[in-house]
C-alpha cells in the first residue's frame, strides 16, 4: 500500500506542475530574442531555421504500421519559434517574426 501512495503521490505533484505551467502569464518574446540576435537573421526563413527544434510523437499511419509493425512510432521535428517548448507552425513563426521587427524597426 505504501507502493501505491507514493506514485499516487507523484502523479498528483505532475499533474500540478501542468496546471501552474498553464497559468503562467505569457511572455515577451523580445525578453529572450535581444534586437542584435534579431537583426542577424536575413529573412523569417533563417529566423525559422535558427530557432530552436522540438521533437514531438505523432499517431504512426496505415502505412506506417503495415511496413514496420505495431510497435513502430513517430515523431515530427519543428521549430519553436517563441521559445515556449511546444512546435510551431509556420503561420505562427511569421507571427513572432513580425512582431520581433514592429518592435525592432521603431
């Protein structure tokens, strides 16, 4: 029973981890991403690539399972472009992008 207190224990201290993460307020990405880090990018295409990557599972296609088993699993790399540790879609890069250069160009 002492076995079982303790990872109920656990479970419940991560799930409070994910609701305090959830609560935080957002952030200024211009308080990580200095105006000289950002003036060194040509263009939102090599912002987009010097940004850091993230690797995340996905659910493996038809296909996926068919060639190489029901064990198989897949993931995805992309940027992280505000730097909040969670993929970004290329919409939301040119986003970040753009307000990144309304703050540095004034």
């Amino acid at each position: 029973m002492n076995g079982f207190n303790v990872c109920l224990g656990a479970v419940l201290m991560l799930m409070s981890v994910s609701v305090v993460a959830s609560e935080l307020p957002t952030r200024d990405i211009s308080e990580i991403i200095s105006k000289e880090e950002f003036l060194s990018y040509e263009n939102v295409a090599d912002f987009i690539e010097h940004s850091p990557k993230v690797t995340v599972f996905v659910a493996p296609e038809a296909d996926d399972i068919a060639n190489y088993g029901t064990d198989v699993m897949k993931t995805l790399t992309g940027s992280d472009c505000d730097r909040d540790g969670k993929m970004d879609s290329n919409p939301e890069c040119n986003a970040v992008f753009y307000k990144l250069w309304v703050k540095y160009q004034l």
